[in-house]
C-alpha cells in the first residue's frame, strides 16, 4: 500500500510507495496545484493503473493526474471552477461504469455548489449538474437511503448543518435535505461515513473545525 499526500503550502503531491513492513519510502514530489483542498484515488482511464483527481482552493480547478502504475503521474486534464473548491468525492454516479467526481465550490453565496462532473472512462471528464448548497466543505458520497445509488452528504461549514442530496443513478442529485445539528455549535469541517451503531444503516460522523471534537449522527431512515 502506498499513500498520495498533497502540501497546502508548497501545492506539491507527495507519493510515499509503501515498502511492505509498515514503513514508507522517501517522498517523489510532483507540482502542479495550488493549495490543494482533496484527493481521491481511482482508475479514470481504464488501465488498470491508479490516477489521482485533486481540488484546488487557491487555482480554483479540478485537475486530473494520471499514473503510469510504477508510482509517476502527470497531469492531463484541468477543469476550473469559478471560485474555490473544498472536498473531491469519487463513486459512479451515473451507473456506467465509469468513475465520476463531486467537487465542492464555495466563496460564491448564495450560488456555493456541488460541481458534478462524469467520467468517460477515458480520464476526461464531462461538466454535470450543478447542485446548489449551503457552504460546502466535507463531502462523501454513498448510499444513504439504500436504493441502490450514490447519494451526497455535505459538511456545511458556515451554517451549523449537514446536507444531504439524493442522487437518482442517472448522474442527478435532488433537492437539498439540511439537517440541522442540535446542540452542536461548533463548524462542521468534514463528513464520513459508516455503520456506526450496527444496525445496518449508514451513518454520518462531523469534524468540528471550531472545538476539535465530533459529532455522530445516526440514520433513521431504511429506504427513500
């Protein structure tokens, strides 16, 4: 196992190729972005070799790295933004079979906004819906009503609140569902995922940016 690191400060990606006893060699940088917000890991082309996608806080894009499997990547596609992006997400969105992205956009209020954009398995992406939300930050994508299709969960940084927006396996999200946070007063920073009480239903954790502690939330819902 190795690791893909990004550097606020120098924009750098960092690749550490794991050596197989816990222990990870000396970094090979690669530039090219500007303060990157998030990195996922996918195969975005089809060769069954791992590439990279990275939002951008300060170049305000989305860029593509693709890897040659012996641990190089080079950059082949850049898409901007308009404004600065937070969290990338990874899932098939759109039931292809082919890797899609969600990239937080905010700075821009009232139009802060998921950028959905869809593979075409050739690691070229084609723009997709724009889904309007509070102030995005975290995001994660999986099947939170269990219908079978990717859902969105969103850390609302400035509003207190998690967002959640329902896709419907064509590439298409709903209508924001907020979900307010209760006693919580802290910022939401980040979102993930997972069974948290056993029950078989997804669940959602929050980092909180203001306090440093987390909040749970647990699912109540089966089905859509």
């Amino acid at each position: 196992m190795d690791l893909a690191v990004t550097d606020n400060l120098s924009g750098n990606v960092d690749i550490l190729l794991g050596t197989g006893t816990g222990a990870f060699g000396p970094p090979a940088v690669f530039p090219g972005t500007a303060i990157p917000a998030g990195i996922v890991v996918g195969d975005f082309n089809g060769d069954d070799k791992l590439d990279l996608a990275i939002s951008n806080y300060g170049s305000q894009d989305l860029r593509i790295l693709q890897g040659d499997g012996n641990g190089n990547f080079t950059t082949i596609h850049t898409y901007p933004l308009g404004s600065n992006a937070s969290e990338v997400a990874m899932g098939d969105f759109n039931h292809d079979g082919r890797l899609d992205l969600a990239v937080g956009v905010f700075n821009i209020y009232p139009n802060n906004h998921i950028a959905i954009y869809l593979g075409n398995g050739d690691g070229s992406f084609t723009p997709g819906q724009q889904v309007l939300v509070g102030d995005p930050q975290g995001l994660v994508a999986a099947d939170l009503n269990r219908d079978g299709y990717l859902d969105l969960a969103i850390a609302s940084f400035g509003f207190n609140n998690v967002t959640v927006v329902r896709g419907d396996g064509t590439g298409q999200f709903g209508a924001p569902l907020v979900f307010t946070l209760g006693a919580f007063q802290g910022l939401p920073y980040d979102v993930a995922t997972g069974d948290f009480n056993g029950d078989g239903k997804p669940d959602l954790v929050l980092a909180d940016y203001f306090n440093g502690t987390a909040v749970v939330a647990l699912s109540r819902r089966c089905s859509h």
